[in-house]
C-alpha cells in the first residue's frame, strides 16, 4: 500500500513539470519576442542552470563530468534544437505527434539495455497517448518536410535517451538534485548558444513585458520545472515518466482553448480524455510491477 501510494504522490508531483511546460506556447505567443526560440531556449536553461550552481557549489568528480554533460546534451540542448527545428519545418502539431512517440522508444530502450521487461499495457498505453497527441495537435497538411520529421524524431530519440540514462546514471557521488539539475540546465544552455548567436543574434530591444516573459521561463519554466522533473526521474519507473510528459501538449492544449479562443472540437475532447487515459493506466501499470517486486 505504502509503495502505490508513493508512485502516485510522486506521479502527481512530477505532473506539474509538464504542466509548466505547457504554458510555454502561452508565454512565447503572448509575452516574448517573435522568432527568437533559440534564444528563448539558451534563456530558460543558461541562467537558471548558473543560479542553481551559485546555490549549491558543487561539482561532480571524474566520469561524472562526461555523464552529466551528456545528461544535459540529451535531457536539454539536444531536446530544444530538434523540438524547435520540428516546430519550424513542420506544420501544425506534426511535432508534437512525433514526440509523442518517446514512451516506446523508453520502452524499448529499457528491455535492450537493462532488460526490463515489456508489458502489454505499456504498449497499449503508448497507443493510445500517440493517437490521442494527434487527436489533440493534428491540422490538415498538404506536405512533410523531410528534415523536420527526422528532427521530431530525434528529439524524441534524445528525451527518450536521456530519460533512461538519467534513471540509470542516478546522481554524481557529493551532488544533490539542485546540483545534478543546474549542471545540466548549464551544458544545455551553453549547447545552444553559439548556434542562438549566430541564427538569431542578440535581441536588442527588451519591453518589460519580454522581460516578464524569460523570468518566468527561466525561474518557472527552466529552474523548478527541471528540478521537480528530475527529481521525478530518480523516484519513479523511466516508463511512468514518459508517459508523465504527455501533460504538456495537453497543458498546451487547455491553455490555447481557454486564453487565447482557440477552436475546441470532439476530436480535442476526445484526445484531452485518451492522453488522461494513456497517463493513467501506465501509472497503475507500473504500480502492479511495483507490487510483483515487492
């Protein structure tokens, strides 16, 4: 009893990452400059990263140092990138429906590397959280831009990577949460800013509400989101967390209906009712497993 109601606290807990990441559509339509999402992204990480490292100095020790920026490539800087070159090759949702494959690629990952077995409704649930993110994003299309596909599918391939690792790896020796959190917003962030600078410069004029806007990505978005996320990750099964993350497209969703009078049809209510499903049976799928274990 006390295991089921740990993984579902912890779940609930985790939730809100997603759910911060969700508003970010909110935020960038509304609060911050137009077509600076790299710049966007160097700003939620870099500064966050470095305010966490100023609190807590602490450092990890030889391997650790190649793990963690690893970490920090996959979980951050690599994940950005390809998330924004899908979202700017691509039409409508298309890359959020192929993100939404991740949970299958942390499924198979599990069992190739660590031998974790594969069960039933697991897959069921990957099922229905893909058609039910296309339900949700899907717009009609008349073209598929080739690299933007392959860039969906990479940042899938790079969350669902890092994910696993992170689960594996645990925290470097003498480092805490905010620690291993703040050395991985750091590396994503300086990933990304030579490739910011030269795409996109530096933003010249800021209007306080721009301001507003990257606080609360950076603070909000960036800091407690990652440290509630990875914090998460050290607390419950890589599976459960991958289907956790399908609260941000639906966050998103939500938001755009109820802020910004976007359009809501039955197949946006019946896709907000199969990603709670998706979420739900993989959280009692992994306290069943917990339980066999015990």
């Amino acid at each position: 009893m006390e295991s089921k109601k740990y993984l579902i606290l912890n779940s609930f807990i985790t939730m809100l990452a997603p759910m911060i990441w969700g508003t970010t559509y909110w935020v960038t339509t509304v609060m911050l400059p137009p077509e600076s999402p790299l710049t966007t992204s160097v700003l939620r990480a870099l500064p966050a990263g470095i305010l966490l490292l100023l609190l807590v100095r602490q450092f990890p020790r030889g391997i650790w140092w190649g793990r963690i920026f690893l970490l920090g490539a996959l979980n951050i800087g690599i994940f950005f990138y390809c998330l924004f070159v899908a979202a700017y090759r691509l039409p409508g949702g298309i890359a959020a429906i192929l993100m939404a494959i991740q949970p299958i690629i942390v499924l198979a990952l599990s069992y190739i590397m660590f031998k974790q077995p594969i069960r039933f409704m697991q897959i069921l649930a990957g099922v229905i959280g893909i058609i039910s993110i296309f339900l949700l994003v899907w717009h009609p299309v008349t073209s598929l831009d080739p690299i933007g596909i392959l860039a969906g599918i990479a940042g899938a391939v790079s969350m669902a990577c890092g994910i696993v690792l992170t689960k594996h790896w645990g925290m470097p020796p003498g480092v805490n949460l905010l620690g291993s959190t703040g050395w991985q917003l750091v590396f994503g962030g300086v990933i990304l800013l030579p490739i910011a600078l030269f795409s996109e410069g530096i933003p010249h004029v800021l209007s306080g509400m721009n301001i507003a806007g990257f606080l609360y990505l950076s603070l909000i978005g960036g800091l407690l989101a990652y440290v509630i996320w990875f914090r998460g990750i050290q607390r419950l099964p890589a599976v459960s967390i991958s289907f956790i993350a399908f609260g941000s497209p639906l966050t998103a969703t939500l938001l755009g209906i109820i802020l910004l009078d976007e359009s809501f049809s039955l197949a946006q209510i019946i896709g907000i009712l199969g990603v709670t499903i998706a979420i739900v049976l993989a959280q009692k799928t992994s306290v069943s497993a917990s339980k066999k274990l015990v």
